[in-house]
C-alpha cells in the first residue's frame, strides 16, 4: 500500500486470452478494455414442490478479466409452494464498469408420490368375502397424503384383492394432482 495512492500491480495469467497486452495500454484495440466479467455457478436446475427456501447464491461466484473476485447481484425470486418456472438473473460490474449477465431458470416441479396408511393393515376383517365389499372396506380406512405440501390426492384405488389361506390382501394405490403414484400392498 503506497502512501500516494499508487495502484497495484496487475497479475495477468499465463492462460489469459490477452496474455499479449498490458492492460493499461490506451491502444483502442486493447481487448483488456472491453473485457468483461465471468459468472461462475449458475446453473438452471428443478427443485421440488414444497422444498423450502431456494439458496440462490450458492456455489455462484464473478471474476474480472483479471480473475479478482467480484460481487454477483442476484434479481428475482422462487416461490417453491407454486408449481411453475422462475427466471433468476445473475450480474456483476467489474472496477472499469463492464458488466456482465447471464439468467437461469428454477423449474419447480412435484415429483414425489403420496404416503398412504391403511388403519386395517393385518386387522380382522369381518365382512362380506368378495373383492367388491373388500375394497370399498379398505379405502374406507386408507388416507392419502399428498407428501409435496400440497394435501391434495385425486384418486385412490384398491385392486388385486385376493384371498389365500384365510387372508385377504390387496393393492392400494394413491395419485396425486401431479400424476404422481405410491401404492401400498
């Protein structure tokens, strides 16, 4: 640190595009005069319905052409309770006011099948022995839950009903708005 204010010396890389120019040459054709800043870590990418907090800067870094760390300015927003795609814009100014700005995309989507519970999971069941009563007793006393946040099953099914050696067994099957299915034997 000199005391007059002298500026510090430039490191210029040896794998640096401009490795030929010294970038306070006032040639016009110097590149180190246009040259701009690099964003680093953004990434478009899906997250899932109901996930939580979105970190938007992880792992995103700027440099200047110089490779001197910069701040990245973050613009715009992901709503995870909301199914939809979220545009997020990354940008970073270096000290001789280049700039640069690349956007990515946050597709949020619900991938995960619902939980299903059956209260009469190895209970009596002491009802008609058809497939019919048998299924309508066992969706009587199945929940579905939708596991993205969402509460909201559009259908459940029972098949396969089945009767060996004095049990009953069955398949259950949940779907989701989404289309997403779990089952359960």
């Amino acid at each position: 640190n000199d005391p007059l204010g002298k500026p510090g010396s430039i490191h210029i890389s040896k794998s640096s595009p401009y490795k030929g120019w010294d970038p306070t040459d006032p040639d016009s054709d110097n590149p180190w005069k246009n040259a701009k800043p690099t964003i680093s870590g953004a990434q478009s990418r899906t997250v899932e319905l109901g996930s939580g907090n979105v970190d938007l800067t992880s792992g995103v870094t700027a440099t200047d052409a110089y490779g001197v760390s910069l701040k990245v300015s973050v613009s715009g927003n992901v709503d995870t309770s909301k199914l939809g795609t979220y545009s997020v814009s990354y940008s970073a100014t270096d000290s001789r006011g280049n700039s640069t700005k690349t956007t990515i995309t946050i597709t949020v989507k619900d991938t995960t099948g619902p939980s299903i519970s059956c209260s009469v999971d190895g209970g009596k069941y002491t009802g008609e022995r058809n497939a019919d009563a048998v299924a309508k007793y066992v969706k009587a006393n199945t929940t579905a839950k939708d596991t993205s946040g969402t509460g909201r099953i559009s259908k459940v099914t029972v098949s396969s009903i089945d009767e060996e050696n004095g049990k009953i067994t069955g398949t259950i099957t949940a779907t989701d708005d989404s289309g997403n299915t779990s089952t359960k034997s």
